[in-house]
C-alpha cells in the first residue's frame, strides 16, 4: 500500500532527534520523501539515529543544546546553509526531570526542565518562524503531551511545562494569522519508551510495576508506539493538514477520553 501523504523534498528538521520519537518520526519523514535535519545533544545516539534513516536519505546531523540561543540559531544556521529553508519543524526535544512530589522536588530540577522543555521550544520557534514567514510555508510542531492536559501526580515540572507547550503554540499560531504557516502540537500519551519507564519506576520508588496495572489506565489496554505517533506528525507536516492551526492532538490510546 502506497502512503497518502508525501513530503517529497520537504526540508524537516528533528530536534531531540535520537529520542524514540524522535527518531521514529525521523524515518517516516524520510521514507516520505523528506530530507532531515537531526538535532540532538547527544553525540553518539544521534549518530545511530541517522544512521537508522532510509538508505536514500539526504540528512545532516547537528549536535546542539535546544537551551542554548546559540546553539539554536546555529542548528537553524546550518539547516539553511545545507537546504536553504525550512518546510517542516518537528519541535521535540524534552526531558522529565526527577519524578518526586512537589513537597520533595528541587528548584534545579523545576528549573531544568523548564528550561529544556519550554525555552527550548521557545528558542525553536523563534529562530525558525522568520525562515517560514518569509517562505510564507511552513508547518511547526511541537511536542506537548497528555500531561499538558491533564494533572499528573510526581512530574510537576513536566506537567507545567507542556501545559506551557501547547500555550506557546495557540500563541504562535495566532501570531502567524494571515500566513501559510502553521503551528500545531501534539500531546502523547504513555508510550513505550525510555521517558515513560522512568516515570512509572520513579513513582514507584524504583520497584518494577507490573504492566497490568499500568495497562488499566488506558482505554486501549496497551502502550502506545512511538510508530504511531509519528504518523501524526507526518500529516501535521503535510498538505493535508492545510487548515489545521493552533491544534493540539492527543495519541494516547483514549487515556484522556473521561
């Protein structure tokens, strides 16, 4: 079966590209015709992640710090001097921060991940809507999460950040009102991933938690693939999305239905 949505020679540029979403995401994209740039901190685990990318993939990887100004413009920088523009900006990097109720948490890490998860797409944004506005295309989107949506007990900062997540990005997209660009997020759920056995270990003091009991708060009876997120970003990206701005789209198997 051929793929409906075709981003062939689109320009797409990955932050926290060597994550599994990230980095799912990145494939689709390139086996959809787009070429990639993939940002990252880590060094080696970006290395494998392009590495991973369709034999026939044009990709450039650049290590950088999303918290850092320079570093951002610099990645957009050498986006630009590669590709000479951005089409799609997949906003992703992210960290949770240590899993503790508010009353045990520390200021550092509150601030950490505010940094990472919020500036961090703030900086994203802002070194990339010139680009976009001046092409007039373009599609942003950001990686919020269901814990932007509703409370989530231990992961204060995380929840307050993606709160902030899909905030920035109702922002944007009425800042690019009257312009062909558009800016959306989307808001996993519990996803089988490094991220998620960290909170769930942490919230339960470190001990292993039977997949049972997290398996009940979810509709659907099952984790969530980074394989089925992407697919989300990949028609945000695209054409057929043409009227959808300000968005922010939930893939979490019906966790936040009730």
């Amino acid at each position: 079966m051929t793929d409906s949505i075709r981003l062939d020679g689109r320009i797409a540029l990955v932050t926290g590209a060597a994550g599994v979403i990230g980095t799912e995401t990145m494939r689709l994209l390139a086996a959809r015709g787009a070429c990639i740039v993939a940002v990252d901190r880590d060094a080696e685990q970006l290395k494998l992640a392009v590495k991973g990318l369709p034999a026939h993939a044009e990709a450039l990887a650049i290590v950088a710090d999303v918290t850092r100004e320079d570093d951002v413009a610099g990645y957009v920088a050498h986006a630009l001097g590669k590709f000479s523009r951005i089409d799609i900006f997949f906003n992703n990097a992210g960290i949770e921060g240590e899993i503790a109720p508010i009353v045990r948490a520390s200021v550092e890490n509150f601030r950490r991940v505010l940094e990472v998860n919020v500036v961090g797409v703030f900086l994203g944004m802002k070194h990339v809507l010139p680009t976009m506005l001046k092409q007039n295309s373009g599609s942003i989107i950001n990686t919020a999460s269901i814990a932007g949506v509703i409370g989530s007990a231990d992961i204060a900062a995380y929840s307050a950040s993606k709160h902030a997540v899909i905030g920035l990005t109702k922002s944007a997209a009425q800042e690019c009102t009257g312009t062909n660009v558009r800016v959306n997020c989307i808001c996993p759920g519990m996803i089988d991933s490094r991220m998620l056995s960290a909170i769930v270990v942490g919230r339960n003091n470190g001990a292993p938690v039977p997949p049972e009991k997290v398996y009940d708060r979810i509709p659907a009876r099952r984790l969530g693939l980074a394989a089925e997120v992407a697919p989300i970003v990949a028609f945000l990206a695209s054409d057929d999305a043409s009227y959808v701005s300000g968005s922010a789209y939930t893939v979490d198997g019906g966790r936040t239905a009730s």
